[in-house]
C-alpha cells in the first residue's frame, strides 16, 4: 500500500451509499400497469445478488407486493438476468442486455433513459421476448466525506479513477460531485481487470476499492484489494487484502498515509541497522570490541530500529 500511487474505486456502495431505492416505475406496454410491471420485475430478480435487483425486490416489498416464484433464472454478470415468472420469460438488465436478445429500445424509451443519467439515476430494462416492456430508476446517494477522501488523496500525489459498469453520464454525474476526473464506465467485470492491468502496464502500483460480487475479480487483479467490510460481498472480502469493517471511507487517507510512514519506516531502520553493523564490524576488526562488547552493540542495534518502528503509533486517524 506504501508503493500505490493509483487508488481505482467502484461506485455503488463505495463512493455511493449503495442504498439504492426506487424513484420511478414507467410502463411503456399499455396493458401492463405500472404495479404489474413493478411485480414482475421484483419476482424475476428475488434470486440476484446484484445491489439493484435487491433494492427492487425491497421496494416492492415495502408496497405490499407479492413476490412469486421464478421457474427458470440465470445471471449475466454486470448485464442483467433472464427468468421465467407466471410462464412468462422475461430479460431485465442495461441496454447492452436487452439488445442482447435482438429486442428494440423505442425512442421514447431513450428519452427516458436519458433524463434517469441526466440525474443521476441508475436504470433498469424489463422486456418479454418481443418487446420493451417498461423501465425502473433506482436513486442513490454519495457519501458526504467522498469528496474531501478524494482530495486529500490528491494531496498525497495519488491518482483517483472511477471504474464502473453505470452509464457514462451517470457515472460523471458522481464523478464530478466526488472530484474525480479519470472516469472508466460501462465495465463489465472483466473489463474492470483490463483496466487495472492497463494502468499497471504504465509502471503504477493500483489499488482496488470495492464491495460487490462484480469487483471481486478486479480486487484480486490489483496490488491491493480493499473492500468494504460490512456491506461488501464475502467473495469480495475474501478477494481483498484488507477491509475496512466500518465502511468508513475517510480512512483511506489515513491508510495511504500510514502505509507510506511504514514503508518510509522500515528503510530508515535498514539503513541504520546496517550502519550499527558496519561499523561494529569494523571497530571488531580494529580490536576495539570483543564478543562480549560487540553482542551488547548488536542487541543495542535491535532496540533501536523497535523504538523507530514504535513511532508509527503516534500517527492517529484525523
């Protein structure tokens, strides 16, 4: 951690709160109310893991709506998923996944689409084999301390990038409120990987901060993984080097800065044992210590470089 100077972070329950909640139900099939559709939704998503197909599942939940039972289901990671409710298979997911299986976004649906990012808003797509069917925005918030987490880090002559599989301009949105300028969106999994690899290939040492199921393989690609310990996924905090069991992301600062005063720590202490040695190597030579004098000197060497380490504890969170 001592050595990274690029610190990647996802977005949903990293930058952001993760505590999606839905803001709009719009039905575009005109013998699908928007309850209806808000129930077909939640029962093909009650077996995701994904953060959104959660937060829709809760909300529909929380209305009084009953969840049934899907027959069939599978998950496209960082896509969307496919089952089969009430005889009924349905695809639910981005734009890349509904077009996927060859069905047509209408321009009107576009629209929609567009003024959800222009918020800020993540959205999802439910459609049947032939057509769209209607469209969900899940809001969420950004954590207040991730824009001064950000600029601090600056400070410390680290670069920030946002990797993401949200939309460009949703991801900017977040982007811009947080501080950060390098911003990667609409990644898959494994095109989050191709982006760490990416920056490593230019002589950086990266960290990955993330907490979802979906960043448990860019974690592991990175030199350190940190996940978010509490509200991470166990694959992503069994994939990470360290996580932070409060969620707490202002720590980050202070973990960059006590890994630098480590690092900076143990080469001062080398350089000084070394010293000690050469120099008792030399007075033995020269006759001046015995055995007895030279392993007092050499125990002596050894406390010091532990009073040195023993420094680091001073350096408390701010």
């Amino acid at each position: 951690m001592g050595k990274v100077n690029t610190i990647a972070f996802d977005k949903t329950g990293t930058l952001t709160y993760g505590k999606l909640e839905v803001s709009d139900v719009l039905s575009f099939d005109s013998h699908i109310t928007e309850k209806e559709l808000l129930a077909l939704t939640a029962s093909a998503e009650a077996r995701s893991e994904h953060p959104l197909g959660k937060a829709i599942v809760a909300y529909a939940k929380e209305k009084g709506i009953a969840i049934k039972d899907s027959d069939f289901f599978q998950m496209q990671s960082g896509k969307g998923i496919c089952a089969k409710v009430s005889g009924r298979k349905l695809y639910i997911g981005n734009e890349k996944y509904i077009r996927q299986w060859g069905i047509m976004i209408p321009p009107n649906v576009e629209n929609e689409l567009e003024k959800l990012r222009i918020q800020g808003k993540a959205s999802i797509l439910a459609a049947d084999g032939n057509s769209c069917l209607g469209l969900l925005g899940l809001s969420d918030v950004l954590r207040p301390e991730a824009r001064e987490m950000v600029s601090r880090l600056s400070d410390m002559n680290t670069d920030i990038v946002l990797l993401t599989g949200d939309n460009k301009k949703t991801a900017d949105y977040f982007a811009s409120q947080a501080g950060i300028k390098n911003v990667k969106a609409d990644l898959l999994p494994e095109e989050k990987v191709q982006s760490i690899f990416e920056i490593q290939e230019q002589k950086n040492n990266v960290c990955m901060i993330g907490d979802g199921v979906n960043d448990a393989p860019a974690l592991k690609a990175a030199d350190v993984g940190v996940a978010m310990g509490s509200m991470g996924s166990d694959i992503a905090v069994e994939a990470a080097d360290i996580a932070l069991m409060s969620d707490d992301i202002s720590k980050i600062p202070y973990l960059k800065r006590l890994s630098n005063a480590a690092v900076a720590t143990i080469k001062v202490s080398i350089m000084f044992s070394m010293c000690i040695n050469f120099i008792a190597v030399t007075c033995s030579v020269l006759g001046i210590l015995n055995p007895t004098t030279g392993a007092l000197v050499h125990n002596a060497g050894s406390c010091f470089v532990i009073l040195i380490a023993a420094l680091l504890y001073d350096r408390k969170f701010e």
